[in-house]
C-alpha cells in the first residue's frame, strides 16, 4: 500500500480543519526575550545567544525577538550584537524587538537599526484588558494618546511596527477596536493578539482572531498582518496557537522548550512539527533537537525525558506489543513505516530513530531484537530465557549494561554469581516512596514475584513462565537506589554518571 493509505489522517477531515488562510505560516521566535523573562532561566552570554540565533535561522524561523533594549545597557549591548550578527552573517532571518508604548523604549531601537543597517520591527505594547486598566488607573483616552504617540513616533524613525494588545484575550472588543483603529491610522502595519494570562481556549483564540481580521483588518482597507502570542497557563499554549493558525493569524509566536514568564510560552519546537506535519512550514527539522540543547544548556534547565520529541523517551520503547510492531514494519524493509506504527511524529523528522529496549513489560521480540542489534545470537534460545528472565524480575527498562553482563553471565557458565563491580556501573533509581510522589507505578513485591505487567509482544512466542527462574538466582542489582542520573536512548558507557 502506498503510505497515504496507511494513515486515515482525522486532522485534516472536515470542512472545519480548512485553515482561512492556507499555506506557510511565518513564525516569530521569542526565546531570546520573553523566554528569558522565565523566574527559572539564566540570561545567557552574548555567545550562546548568537549560537541560538543561527539555530533559529537554520529551522526556517522568519523573524526573532531579539530583546527589549529599553530594559538597560545590557540588553542595549546584546540586541546590538544580534543585528549586527544578522547582518554579518547574512542570516535568513528578521529582527524585532519589544518596547512599551513610550518613545524612551522605541529610540534605542530606531538607534540599532541605523547603526547597524538592519530594519528592526517595533513590537509596542500596553494593556488592554479592564483589569489591567483598573489595576493601572489608567483611562482609554490615555492609552489612546500614549498608541498614537508611539506608533507615530516609531515610523517617523523608519520603523516597522507590530502593534500589540497586552491580555487581549480578556479585553472588551469595544476597547480593542479603538486601539487598533488608532495604531492602523498612525501606521502600524501588525496588530499582535496577546493572550498574556494564558486564559484563553482554542475556541476563544478563533473567535478573537476572526473578530479582528473581520471587524479591525478588512474594513480598514489596509494591508495589515496579525500575529498571535500564547502562554501555557492553562496547558492549551500549542493547542491555542493552531486555532489562531486555522483562524487566520498570518504570523505565530513561540519560544524552544516553551520557556517564558510564569509557566511559558508556545513551545516552538513543538509548533514546528505540528506545521511540518499539517503541512504549514517546509523548514528543516534536523537541527531540531540542537536547537533545544542549546536553549536548554544556556539557560541552565533540563529538558525533561518525557518532552515530546526532543525528550531522551520521545522514540523509545520497552513495551511488548509496541515493539513488536516496530520489528514487523522493520522486517517489511520500509523504515518509514517502522517509524509511523507506534509514533505520531517520526522520529527521522528530528534525525533520530525508533529504540527498542527491554523491560519488564517486553516480550520476546524486544530480547531478540536486542541480541541482534548488539551482534549476540538471538537463535540462542537459552541466552534469550535468560535475558527475558532478567527483565520480568526487574521493575523499569534494562541499562544496556545490565544486559550486556547478563549475557556474559549465561555464556561464560557464571549464571548465579555476583556481577563485578567495575563491570555493571550502580543503576541510580528513587526510592519507591519518591517514585509514587512523582507519579511513577511501583509494583508491588507480590507483583514483582508474580512477574506481573503486560508481556504479550504480539510476534506469537511465548512469554515463558510467568515469574522467570527463581529469583535468588538473579546476578544483577535491582533493588531501587537514589534519584537516576540517566535515562538516554542510546548505551551508556561505563563510568558515566
């Protein structure tokens, strides 16, 4: 069959998932300045930075947040040296920056765009909302006097200007249309939807998108772009941010790993693949997941191991059924397919690969598989009972070492005998108590002795006896230790934490 047919593809079913307004979509990348507003994240030096920026180039980012130079020196310095970064290297990618609706936060910017020869978009904000307003005491009649000032201001220093309505989401509309009618008529040729709480819905950010592009952008005849801005607060970020797209936002915001104040922005590595999917961005995806270290290494977090794509378990698999699958689709000779069965993202989208493992919930495909990936004799059926056995009295996915001793055991008749130290570095894991605080399964001891889960690999081998040998004859260390220091995808080599 021809792979079209093997995936009825509901997304794209109805005349509901018909986008208003069809093809790429541009992206604006935040990660350089309202990702770093994030309470957890270190500002990273001017290097990594730069490091950052070609990153964002090399995925097909039209435009970059490149800071608030309104905000001091140092920001000053660093939006400098990334205009002058774009301009050196000639990178494919535009510059903006965000300022409050005040000239004082606009001159340093028309100030680096002149300097440097780049044109540098003015992101101007101020709120919308009426708590923010009564929060602020501020009156219409004043944020109109201070949008008027500063749009003008900005495009008689030869700026372009994306005009943007801080907490728009939980603005009134007859609020919204005043400002937004000001700023087209003082020249802003962007209006930015600011969903700055994180309160809306997917269906919320349709209709606020569809009202402006009716109600603001149509009637006044000008040729005027709109861009949607998300936050995480609720968990609908990326979801909020498809909406926008399908209700005709013409430009998108995002920041890597979805960093930003409070909980964050957009993920912009998780928008990326939902529009390489959907079709709406023809970027390559191989720098995917540098882009996300990088972020991550410069900002001193960590990406977690259940991160969708990038996450060290993103394209891994201990369990029976799902890597047997894998095999069939594998033995088939057709990767591709290998790599769809169990993922709804492939993984050589990223440049990585489908990783089998073993576990306690793995069947004998998952212990064959191994064996001959890693150049044993999966014909060996004694070595494979013996591996399989090992992994039904263990309660978490094999380290290979765990397995490679496991197989050297067997075949140099030391079956029953300690495993040497130097040979099977500790397995740091939590302790059962820390596991259930963080939403891990723990067996129980009876579950362990009984060699519950779920074995079945679907391949039509049998699973052996319920609880393997006996278990005082295990030669590996499975009792759970400290908090574990590694879950990657690949082998770990020995004496690395």
């Amino acid at each position: 069959m021809r792979q079209p047919d093997l995936v009825y593809d509901w997304n794209r079913a109805g005349a509901d998932a018909v986008p208003a307004v069809p093809g790429r979509v541009q992206l604006d990348d935040e990660t350089l300045r309202d990702g770093l507003q994030s309470p957890s994240v270190l500002d990273p030096p001017i290097a990594a930075k730069i490091r950052i920026l070609h990153l964002m180039a090399r995925l097909g980012i039209d435009t970059a947040d490149i800071g608030l130079p309104g905000a001091g020196p140092r920001a000053t310095a660093d939006v400098r040296a990334l205009a002058r970064e774009i301009v050196s290297a000639r990178l494919p990618i535009g510059a903006n920056c965000a300022a409050r609706t005040v000239r004082a936060d606009i001159e340093p910017i028309a100030r680096i765009s002149q300097e440097v020869g780049l044109p540098i978009e003015a992101c101007t904000f101020i709120g919308s909302s009426p708590i923010r307003q009564y929060a602020e005491g501020w009156t219409l009649d004043r944020m109109l006097r201070a949008t008027e000032d500063a749009v003008s201001f900005a495009v008689a220093e030869g700026l372009p200007v994306m005009y943007v309505t801080e907490d728009t989401t939980r603005a009134h509309p007859d609020t919204l249309a005043r400002l937004y009618r000001a700023a087209i008529d003082c020249g802003a040729r962007r209006l930015c939807i600011a969903d700055t709480v994180g309160h809306a819905t997917p269906r919320g950010a349709q209709a606020v998108v569809r009202w402006v592009r009716e109600e603001i952008v149509r009637p006044s005849g000008a040729d005027v772009q709109i861009d949607w801005h998300g936050h995480r607060d609720r968990g609908l970020g990326l979801a909020n941010t498809l909406a926008a797209i399908e209700a005709g936002a013409d430009r998108v915001h995002g920041t890597a790993l979805g960093i930003g104040e409070r909980v964050g922005n957009t993920e912009m590595d998780l928008l990326l693949v939902n529009l390489v999917l959907l079709g709406r961005h023809d970027g390559d995806l191989a720098a995917l997941p540098e882009y996300c270290e990088a972020v991550a290494e410069a900002t001193g977090l960590a990406i977690p191991r259940n991160y969708s794509v990038v996450g060290q378990d993103a394209f891994r698999t201990g369990t029976g059924v799902h890597a047997a699958a894998i095999i069939k689709a594998r033995k088939l000779g057709d990767e591709r397919l290998a790599d769809m069965v169990y993922s709804g993202v492939p993984a050589h989208l990223v440049g990585r690969r489908q990783v089998i493992e073993i576990s306690h919930v793995s069947g004998m495909s998952n212990v064959k598989y191994w064996l001959a990936e890693h150049g044993y004799d999966d014909g060996d059926d004694g070595l494979c009972q013996h591996v399989f056995a090992l992994a039904k009295r263990s309660d978490r996915v094999l380290e290979d070492d765990d397995v490679h001793f496991c197989c050297a055991e067997y075949l140099n008749g030391r079956v029953g005998q300690p495993a040497p130290a130097d040979l099977v570095p500790p397995v740091d894991r939590p302790a059962a108590g820390d596991r259930e605080m963080i939403g891990e399964v723990v067996p129980s001891a009876d579950a362990l002795a009984a060699g519950s889960g779920a074995t079945s690999d679907g391949a039509g081998l049998a699973s052996g006896p319920a609880g393997g040998p006996e278990r005082d004859a295990a030669p590996i260390d499975l009792t759970p230790r400290g908090p574990r220091s590694r879950r990657g995808s690949g082998p770990r080599r020995r004496g690395t934490p």
